[in-house]
C-alpha cells in the first residue's frame, strides 16, 4: 500500500522558507516578553481533559477537544490552549513564590476544528500571563505589550485596532439595555458573539426567543451593537449603567493611564466582544486588523482584510479555583502563529530570508577532504557558518551551487594551495579573492 507524503489534515510541514518566517515571528515575540521581565516556560502537550471541560467553553472544551485515554483508563487531551494549563502549574507553587508572577510562552496546541484561512487543527501559540495581582497596572500592561508587539514588527496605528470590552458591561449591557433575564445571561452571551456571524433578523429572533429579552426597540439594538460608543474614554459613563464603586474607579485609572500614555486611540469599544471562553470574568479584549472595521460598516478600504482576531485576552482572576486552590487574579492574552502571519504578509511587514550560510567550502578532491574538513572546523571556530560540499567537484560547479543557494563566499582549498598553506576566499558578488593562512 502506498502512503500519503502529505501530513494530517489541518497541519503544516514547515520547509526552510517557511520556518525562516515562523523563527523570525517567535523571535520578535520573545524579545519582548523578556524586555518587560517575563519568563519562559512550558507545560505538557496532554493534560487531564477535565481542567478544558471545566471552563474552556462549549467549542475548545468539547466539540474541538481530542481526547483519549492512557493505560490506567485516564482521559486525556491534546492541549487545545494554554491558559487552564498554566493556572494549573501556577497553583503548584501560588503561595511560595514573590508576586505578581509574570510567564510567557511559545508552543504548539490542536484543536479539532475545520481549517481554513488562517486556522489550522495544529498552531503555535504566543500565551503571556500575570497571576497574583489584580491591580489595573497589570491590565495597562497587557494592553501596551499587546501593541508593542505589534509595532515591534512594524505595525502602524492605522494598521490594527484593539477592540475592548468587560465582562460587568456585558452582563450590564445584556440586563439593562437588551432587558434579558438573569437565568438566561449565559446563553444570550453565547448569541451575543455571533452578531457578526449571523443576519441581524436572525440575532434579534434568537434573543427573543431564546433568552426572552424584552427590548422594544429592534434598530437601536441593532445599531448599538454595530457601533457601540466609538469615544475611548470611560465606557460605563457613557452607557449609563450601574456598576459598583471599585470597578468605576478601576475603569476610570485605566482609561486615564491609557490616555497619558498616548494609546487610547488604539482602542475601541465593541459591545459584541465577549470573548468565547468560560473563564474571563473582567476585562476583555482583541486585536483586528483595522481593515475588518471598515469592511463591516461598508466603508472602502486598502489591500486585503484579516477577518480573524490577531490577539486575544482578558482577566480570569476564578480559574485558579478548579484546581481546588484558592482563588487569586489572573489577566493575559494569546496570539496565534497563522493569523499573525497573514496579518504581517497583507502588511508587507516581513522582510527577505535571505541564507545565513556565509561560505561554501567543496571538496575538490578526495585526497584533501581530511584538509576540507579541517579547514571548515577552524571557519566555524571564527564564528564562521560554513556549508561542506560533501561530493567532489569542479570549481565551476561549486560556483554555480553558490549562486543557486546564495552563498556569497566560495573556500578554495585545492593542491596548490595545500601547498603552500594557504586557503582563498573569493566573494563571488565583486569577484575578489584573498588568501588567509591554513
């Protein structure tokens, strides 16, 4: 029988070109989370497949869940995201450890969903955390390193948005303007995020009939949910709801710090943004292209539009207790590798990868290749990258492999110069050769 030479559905092969890019994206990600003191780690690919059915929601901890079981009769899952997993490791040691405990990393997760354009069953994964402290220093922070990433590679404002809301205006918002009863604020949150996914007709229906909200007007529902209040400052002045005391003057610190940093243009207020997953219970917020903006409210637009969320992330200060410890602050958020690359390829924000070799040294004989083989050993003992031929040949040839795989430097190491103990090194760009000391 002959097998496929294509990997499972929904996964990728990464040849040289394509790891260059992925490389060049974890490298800047990591560059920044070290740069604002955070520190690597990693957790298991499988994990006990109850800590994503407790609060992953009803997509990534169920239908997009892969599960099996071990020997002992276990179930197990492939890791579909990182946050339960790392507020698991953090458990273990909460209450040894200085606060607040600041954690990045980059790792691969699967979860069994149709792939399409920019989601695949299999993606790598930038998760950057906070636990232990419930200052709104720490949501600023998730907010700056979010667009400082971005401008790390060269995004510009005009580029993306954050769109930005909290679980207390959404339970508001749902309680006070769409008039939905308690007992059913879960399921109308569910609805809630699929405005921009379903017929507007087909959205009010839903709350009617599913939720029994009792909003009288259908157009102003409509139309706040399309644009929310697009001023960026204090969000529950603007609606006029009621929240408590702590949170106002939470929310009022938050937006005013954001100000004086010069970055609160960047922000936006989406009353449809509720993130899916069970466990966020404060702030809120996502990355889009801005062109995704436009495309909604019919407006025109440059180039092409990433009609998926670039970054993700929130608070989730109640996950911790499904591990039985007791509760303490959480906030972080997540990047996913595909869409962050169409993000920058629609951009044109990523640069050549050119080959990091910098000398090809051939075997021109097969009675110098002991001296070929130590010749590379005291290139590379330079700080040299330098590529064996590991079949004889031609000068000519090696020249021409040379330019195929853009090397800009040719060794010659033949038997005169042996000889005289000597080697070359011509750059074949100017054509210059020069002799060094073997």
């Amino acid at each position: 029988m002959k097998l496929s030479n294509l990997p499972p559905k929904g996964t990728q092969d990464w040849f040289p070109d394509e790891y260059a890019k992925r490389k060049f994206i974890f490298d800047g990600w990591r560059k920044v989370c070290e740069s604002y003191g955070f520190k690597e780690y990693l957790t298991p690919m499988i994990e006990y497949s109850e800590i994503y059915k407790a609060k992953s929601g009803e997509d990534v901890g169920g239908v997009e869940l892969t599960t099996f079981f071990d020997r002992g009769g276990r179930e197990l899952a492939i890791r579909p995201e990182m946050t339960p997993s790392v507020t698991r490791m953090v458990t273990r040691v909460f209450e040894h450890v200085t606060k607040p405990i600041k954690l990045f990393s980059i790792a691969n997760f699967f979860r069994n969903q149709r792939p399409q354009k920019g989601r695949n069953r299999e993606f790598w994964q930038l998760n950057v955390d906070v636990f232990g402290s419930d200052s709104v220093y720490c949501d600023i922070e998730m907010i700056v390193m979010s667009i400082e990433i971005m401008r790390s590679f060269g995004a510009k404002q005009n580029d993306f948005v954050i769109l930005y809301n909290h679980r207390q205006y959404v339970k508001r918002v749902l309680q006070e303007i769409f008039l939905v009863p308690d007992d059913k604020l879960n399921l109308a949150i569910r609805i809630l995020d699929k405005f921009w996914k379903i017929p507007h007709d087909e959205f009010l229906k839903r709350l009617r009939v599913e939720c029994d909200a009792k909003f009288s007007d259908e157009d102003f529902i409509v139309n706040f949910c399309q644009f929310g209040f697009q001023t960026n400052k204090s969000m529950s002045s603007s609606l006029g709801i009621r929240l408590e005391t702590d949170f106002y003057k939470h929310e009022e610190k938050f937006f005013t710090i954001l100000k004086s940093l010069a970055i609160q243009e960047f922000l936006i207020y989406d009353p449809t943004l509720v993130r899916g997953l069970d466990y966020y219970d404060g702030m809120i917020f996502e990355i889009f292209d801005r062109n995704l903006l436009l495309k909604r409210h019919g407006r025109k637009f440059d180039g092409e539009v990433i009609d998926r969320s670039i970054f993700g992330g929130g608070r989730y200060n109640g996950l911790s207790s499904i591990f039985g410890a007791k509760s303490f602050p959480a906030v972080g958020f997540a990047v996913g590798d595909e869409t962050f690359k169409l993000f920058l390829e629609t951009k044109k924000l990523l640069p050549p990868f050119n080959s990091n070799l910098e000398i090809f040294l051939p075997i021109l004989s097969s009675s110098l290749a002991e001296k070929v083989f130590i010749l590379s050993s005291k290139l590379r003992s330079e700080s040299k990258n330098v590529l064996i031929g590991l079949e004889v040949m031609k000068i000519d040839k090696a020249i021409d492999f040379c330019l195929k795989n853009d090397i800009p430097m040719l060794a010659i190491l033949g038997e005169n110069e042996v000889s005289r103990g000597v080697y070359k090194l011509k750059d074949l760009a100017s054509k210059v050769e020069k002799e060094f000391p073997f």
